[in-house]
C-alpha cells in the first residue's frame, strides 16, 4: 500500500502550498461551491458571502502578481475573479443585484403525497421563511406550494416558474399563493411589493437571465464549472504547481480515454452495491419512498432540459468541473492537512456528498461513496482526464434514462399496477 501513497505524494503534493494557505484555499472553493444554497434568501448573508469570497480570491490568486504574466494576462485574470465569484451571486441571489421582488421563502423541489388532491402542476416544498419578507407570516416551513396567483406552478421545474412569477413584475402585489396542508388546497393572501422604478430594468435584464438559467440548468451548472476550472487554474499559478499536481496532463491521454469506459461500469457497480444496503435502510426508517420521489422529481427536471446533444457535452464541463475541484483540487490539500490520503478521501468524498442534499439524506450517501470511488481511481491512474469522462458517461446515461422514463409515464404505470393488484 505504501506504493501508490508514495506515487500519489510524488504527482500531486509538488509544489504543495503550506498548510495554511491550503485551508485557506479549500474554504475558498467550499464557500464558492456551497454558500450559494445557504443565502438564496437573505441578501445581507448574500453580501457578506461574496465579499468574503472576494477576498479570499484576491489572497489565494493575486490576479495582479507578475507570476500571471504581462498586464493583459493580469487583466484576464482579474475579470476571471470577478465572473467566478459575482456573476453567479447575482443570478443566484437577486437581492444583492438590485432586484428586491421576491416572496423570501428557502425551497426545495416538492413531491405529491398519498391522499393529496388530483392536481396537474408540479410542487414546491417550503424549507424556512425569511423573517420580515412577504411570506412571513403567510407560509411556513413544510408548506407546499402548487400555485402562485392562481396559476399552477410548471411540473418539469416548478422552482423556477415560482421564481420566475414572483421576481417578475406581471405578477400583481395583492395575490395569493395555493399550498397544500394537511392535503388539502389552501389559497393564502400575500403581498409582494414591486421594485423601485429606478431598478426595474437592471432587475428585468438579471430576470431574463435567470430565466436563461433556469431553463438551462445543466448548461449553467456547466458555464459556471468553466469559470470555477479557470480560477483552480489560476490558483495552482499563483502556488507555482505543475498542472499534473491536479492530475491534469497530456501524456497517456488516449490510455485515460480507454479507460474511462471500464471505470464508468465501475461507477455504476458502486451505485448498484451502496445502493442496496441505503434502500434497506430507507425501507426500515420509512423515508424511502419520499426520498426516491423527492430525487426523481429533481433528476426529472434536470433531465428534461435542453436537447440530449447539449446535455452531453454541458455534462462533461460540469463533470471535469467536479473532478477538478474534489478529487484534484480539494483531496490532496485535504492530505497535506490530515497526513493521510484514505483520510483525505474520506472527508472530500462526504463533502462531495453533502453537496447532493437537495436530492435527499439517501441520496448524500450514495453520492459520497461514488466520490470515494472516483478519488481512488485518481489515485490508481495519477491522471484526472478519464475519471472525468466516465464521471460525465455516468451522469449522461444516468439522466438519459431519466428522461426516457419521464417521457414515457413509466414509473406512473408501474404505482398505478402495483395499486391495481
């Protein structure tokens, strides 16, 4: 064992920057891959996340140091700064760019529940109400929400068609929001004050954006990756590391695209195996049919953007993302600190998973045992290009099938037989 530790050691702690600035550069791409979901509603938290990520970007890349080259790469560098950290803020937390309209509710993709009322939209679960905000008072948490002014809420990506109506300025001030309690229909009064004229037409250019964004989550997601990429990249400049210390090299590349086919049916025996004893453990605790609804729901509404072409390559983006950020960027720093890589896989891995929560508790689990076996297959090949592509393969054909079966009513055929006998 001490064989792959030392090889591991000798392609991805080169160069390694202290401690220190190594923690400081993990809570930095934490805080940019996470804080996000924790400031959606709350613009003062929005602000001081993104001016603490701005600071910790300009410690960790120092855009204006020579080591990024001459005044234009400088200047490259710096724009790449301020796009990673604030273009998404901005699309993300509206409050923060000038856009106040907002209902002030944490949400989180709803599902149907046995003994709910026949209904033909989608559903929006109520996670916390901001203290202050329109809903307050109107709205509690485990609320669901299945229509706002009287209009069913977009069953494929009800989040952002609530989103899109209660950001938006068609949407009269004195309305009403549709929840279901205790399985039944109830059409709740709300106010929902209007922008100031002087911020509406900022607020309708980052409405159309979002709108753009969330019609095209993957492609987003993936835009996003692209930027977060750049900046990791210009992070290993600023430490004066080799690419490879990411596990990022030309050499052997056709090798790695071979063998990123047996390391996809790799990915899928993983899910398959901690797939069976997380269902055993859903059945027995009773929160396995919620959450399996709750993560089709999510994946459905993902896999039905776009076309199958564009998803294809927004998943390779938005995977090599992934792969860069976890298991080359975060794990060997997460080794420096700890002293050893099962450790520093182990707590990455539960990092990744934990950034799956919206799917579900089952799903956290699930997640984290696939970065497990992703970060060990960096660790096997010392190269990142193929774990990236069967990471990609795998979240491609995964939401394929996802798309298949929600066009095809399968899972509503299969409930509906299974009630029949």
């Amino acid at each position: 064992m001490s064989g792959w530790r030392a090889r591991a050691d000798e392609t991805f702690l080169v160069a390694m920057p202290s401690k220190g600035r190594a923690a400081i550069e993990m809570a930095f791409v934490v805080s940019l891959v996470f804080a996000g979901a924790f400031t959606m509603n709350s613009p003062i938290l929005a602000a001081i996340v993104v001016a603490f990520e701005l600071a910790l970007a300009a410690i960790v890349v120092r855009p204006w140091s020579r080591v990024h080259g001459g005044i234009t790469s400088r200047a490259l560098a710096s724009v790449i700064v301020l796009l990673a950290v604030i273009a998404p803020a901005v699309i993300e937390r509206p409050a923060i760019a000038g856009e106040t309209r907002r209902l002030g509710i944490g949400t989180a993709v709803g599902a149907r529940e046995e003994g709910d009322p026949a209904m033909d939209g989608g559903v929006v679960l109520v996670k916390s109400v901001e203290r202050g905000a329109p809903a307050d008072g109107v709205l509690h948490a485990g609320d669901r929400v299945v229509a706002i002014g009287g209009s069913d809420l977009d069953r494929t990506d009800p989040i952002s068609d609530l989103q899109r109506h209660t950001h938006g300025e068609d949407l009269p001030e004195d309305t009403t929001v549709t929840v279901l309690r205790d399985h039944a229909r109830v059409d709740l009064p709300v106010r929902i004050p209007k922008t100031k004229r002087n911020r509406a037409d900022f607020g309708a250019f980052i409405s159309a954006l979002r709108d753009v964004s969330s019609r095209h989550i993957v492609v987003s997601a993936a835009t996003r990756g692209a930027l977060v990429i750049a900046l990791l990249l210009l992070v290993l400049r600023a430490d004066g590391q080799p690419p490879i210390a990411l596990g990022l090299a030309r050499a052997g590349l056709a090798k790695e695209i071979v063998a990123s086919t047996w390391m996809t049916f790799g990915a899928f025996a993983t899910t398959v195996a901690v797939a069976i004893p997380v269902g055993l453990v859903g059945m027995a605790t009773g929160v396995l049919e919620k959450e399996s609804a709750q993560r089709t729901e999510t994946l459905t509404m993902i896999a039905s953007q776009g076309s199958i072409l564009e998803f294809a390559l927004a998943a390779i983006v938005a995977a090599a993302f992934e792969e860069i950020a976890f298991r080359g960027f975060l794990t060997p720093r997460m080794r420096s600190l700890v002293g050893s890589w099962p450790l520093a896989i182990v707590a990455v891995s539960t990092i990744f998973g934990l950034g799956h929560v919206y799917e579900g508790l089952l799903a956290i689990v699930q997640t984290a045992f696939l970065g497990a076996y992703f970060a060990a297959m960096m660790m096997v090949r010392r190269r990142l290009a193929g774990v990236a592509l069967a990471h990609a393969a795998f979240n491609t054909v995964m939401l394929i099938f996802v798309r298949v079966v929600s066009s095809t009513n399968l899972i509503e055929r299969l409930k509906a037989m299974s009630h029949a006998h």
